[in-house]
C-alpha cells in the first residue's frame, strides 16, 4: 500500500470515528463515558495523521530544504 493510499484509509477513519462520536454525543451526551472514549480515539487517529502525513508536508514549504 503507497502512502497515499495509506493517507486515505487514515482520513476515512478519522471521518467515521468523527461522525459516530457526534452520533454518541447526541445519544448519550457530551460528557458521557462513550462520547469521551469516541474523542479519545479520534485525538489518537489525528495525531497519527499528524505524525505521519502533516509534519512531513511542512518539512517540504518552500525556503527549506526537504530532509
């Protein structure tokens, strides 16, 4: 799998755990157990994509050299 593609299934996923935890919280409330986990995880997923695809691309702006 290509990183592209890897970066796609990682927006796919964050999108979906974004969306059930909107669902949850609208179900259970905004401090309920489920829709802290929900958050939880979604923070998890962003920050993987963080990690692996955002800071990458921020090496690359123009004026700095690409690692």
């Amino acid at each position: 799998m290509n990183k592209y593609s890897m970066e796609q299934l990682l927006l796919r996923r964050i999108n979906k755990t974004r969306d059930e935890m909107i669902q949850t919280a609208q179900k259970t409330g905004l401090n309920s157990l489920e829709t802290i986990k929900q958050s939880q995880k979604l923070d998890r997923l962003i920050y993987l994509h963080l990690l692996h695809f955002s800071i990458n691309k921020t090496n690359n702006c123009v004026g700095y050299p690409a690692s």
